[in-house]
C-alpha cells in the first residue's frame, strides 16, 4: 500500500521539477529579442526596431488599424499643413486590447527616441482570442500578462461562468505553452524537421514583404491573393446582415443623441486596460521628460461588429484625454459604401485612403487647437 504511494509522490515530484525547471529555463533564455515566426509581426518588428528613431508617430491597432491606415497619405497630409510627421503603422491582424498594451511596451522599452504619438485602435474588447494555441497568442502570454487577463477575467461583471471559464481556459493554454517552451518546440519541429514555411498559415494571405515595409507598415486587403474570394464571401453571405445594421444605425443615430446611442455595456476588462495603456505612456513621458500622447480613434465600424463602449467610458472616466471617433454613418456615410469596404469590418484601399484623410485632417485640427507645434521634429527622407 505505501509502495504505490511513495511511486506516486516521486512522479508528482518530478512533473513539477520538470514544470518549473522547463519554465526558469524560459525565463533566464527567453524569447528572442527579434520577434520570430509570427509572419508580418516579425517583419514589422524587426524593421522597427532597426529603424525606431525615424519615426515621431506610431499606429498600434487590430487589423482595422493594419489595414486601414495608410502613413504614406498621413504623412504627406501633415506636411502640407506645415507639420513635419513621420509615422508607421504597427497594426496587428487579429490582436485584441491586451495584446496591444504587451507590444506598446514592448515599443515604449526600445526608448524611441523621436516618438511624440501613439494612436491606439482598442476597438477589440476581447480576454482573448480563441486560437489560444497559435504562435501569436502563445508569445505575448508571458506571466504578468496572464496573471493581468484572469484578475480581469475575474472581476469582468457582464460575463457569467459559462462564458469567463472558456476565457479563463484559453488564457491558461497560451501561458501553459510558452511556459513550457512547446511554441517554439512545436516551431522547430514544423520548420527544421517537416519543412514547413509558417510565416503565413494562409498563403492566400501572404503579403509581400517588401511593400509592407515601403508602405511603412500598412498593407491593404486589396493586394492579397485571397481578397477576391473575401469579398464575394462577404457580398454573398455578409451583404444582407450588414446592410440591415447600417439602416439600423442610420435611425438610431437620426433619432437620439449620438453619445448615447452606443450604449452597450462595457466589460471592466476593456476600460482597465485602456486605463493602463494611458498610464504607460504617462511613467515613460515622466522617465524621458519628454512629451509623448496618447491619441485614442475608432475606426469606422458599426456596433454590431465591436463594442467600443469601453473607449467611450474611458474617456468619460478620465483614463484617456484623446479620442477622435469615426463610427458615426451619419456623418463618414461615404466609408460604410460597399466600394470603400471589403467586407462589414474593413476597409479597402480605396476607403483605408480616405479615411486616413479624415484622421490626419482631425490630428492636424487636435494640434492646431492645442497649440501645438510639430514643424521639423524628425527629418523625412
């Protein structure tokens, strides 16, 4: 009787040797520096970090952000209004709010030394993404960040159980993996021993490096091979759905006061990290005693694809001074016509250009009302 007990103690003794010792040696080697395997997110960090003091101005978003502002077009706005910026768009496919705020410090630790603006897109109120054991959830699940998502989780109150367990779940799944080392495992066995290219899953979505790059960052749907099929997806199965929700709005917006229209209720967990993205910025403003803003922006989404009532209570909460909003179909109606989008949640190139003309012509505003002065702040090659 004791023997089975004894064999059972040393095994449980040994998964948990294995389980910290696997998890210290992560930490004392951690991740490269240079981000890997991750597809356009290593390629954009990469050059980033090579190139951080060019720039005065960062865009850092989901894919809305990605592909929906062009630098090249804000840039060259802000000069003829007299304002030398140079920007660069850090938009991530598929990145949710708290993902963003573990790359801003990621960027804010490399000490830029130019950077004056930070737009953040946090229009992805989400714990998570469900694909908890992709390569790019598993990287940015470090333990801070885990332990930040299921204090979060915790004390979100509009979710129950049924909802909060699945999150708490996948959180655990993407920390339990990059803990463990089995992302990177899984990433040499797939590339060294199998052979496989995975800096894309989708090679319809492939993009080209080089003009992701030559187009500082920002890549439009347009130029992917799979953009055809998208949108006749969209227009065959979408098309209906979002029409509805744009009539939808349209009358609710005719109807009531446009700050009280967007009422859905926000999750603590999208307002605290909000709370804690603007309180980044502020310590490293305060170590560099050097100006640096925080510029909050919806980009032009109906309600019924992403609840950014969080950024509305943030803003009325205090936690962030800056929010330039774009969601009203009343008044941008020409960015939610069907030739300006790809499908109900992005833009195409045509629209991505004229919004980022409304953006610039809203920041140039901000600044001239503000009093502020940007002329010659960073060379433009």
């Amino acid at each position: 009787m004791l023997r089975p007990l004894v064999m059972f103690g040393y095994s449980l003794i040994f998964l948990i040797t294995i389980f910290v010792s696997s998890g210290l040696l992560n930490t004392v080697i951690p991740y490269s520096k240079t981000i890997q395997n991750l597809g356009e997110i290593s390629v954009k960090w990469q050059y980033f970090t090579e190139h951080k003091d060019d720039y005065n101005a960062i865009f850092l978003g989901p894919s809305t952000t990605y592909f929906g502002v062009v630098p090249k077009i804000f840039d060259e706005y802000m000069t003829k209004e007299g304002k030398s910026v140079k920007s660069f768009n850090f938009g991530i496919a598929g990145a949710n709010v708290s993902e963003l705020d573990f790359y801003l410090q990621k960027i804010l630790d490399l000490k830029p030394a130019n950077l004056k603006w930070i737009f953040l897109d946090c229009s992805v109120d989400l714990f998570t993404n469900f694909g908890s054991t992709s390569a790019q959830e598993i990287y940015w699940h470090t333990p801070r960040k885990t332990i930040e998502n299921f204090q979060l989780i915790w004390e979100s109150s509009i979710d129950n159980w049924q909802v909060k367990v699945p999150y708490i779940y996948a959180n655990f799944q993407s920390f339990i993996y990059r803990w463990l080392g089995l992302g990177q495992l899984s990433t040499f066995w797939q590339e060294r021993i199998l052979n496989l290219d995975l800096s894309n899953a989708d090679p319809l979505a492939k993009v080209s490096e080089d003009r992701l790059l030559q187009e500082s960052g920002y890549y439009a749907i347009d130029w992917q091979k799979k953009a055809e099929k998208w949108q006749t997806l969209f227009r065959t199965n979408g098309l209906d759905t979002y029409l509805k929700h744009l009539k939808n709005e349209q009358t609710k917006l005719a109807n009531l006061n446009s700050e009280n229209t967007f009422n859905k209720t926000s999750t603590i967990y999208g307002v605290k990290m909000m709370e804690n993205i603007s309180s980044q910025i502020e310590k490293q403003q305060q170590i560099n005693n050097k100006k640096l803003e925080a510029i909050f922006f919806i980009p032009p989404l109906l309600e019924a694809d992403s609840n950014y009532s969080a950024l509305y209570k943030a803003y009325d909460s205090g936690y962030i001074n800056t929010l330039f909003a774009f969601n009203n179909v009343n008044i941008f109606t020409n960015l939610y016509e069907l030739n300006r989008r790809i499908d109900s949640a992005h833009l195409n190139h045509q629209g991505a250009q004229e919004f980022t003309l409304l953006l610039a012509s809203r920041f140039t505003e901000y600044l001239n009302n503000s009093g502020q002065q940007v002329a010659n702040s960073v060379k433009l090659e």
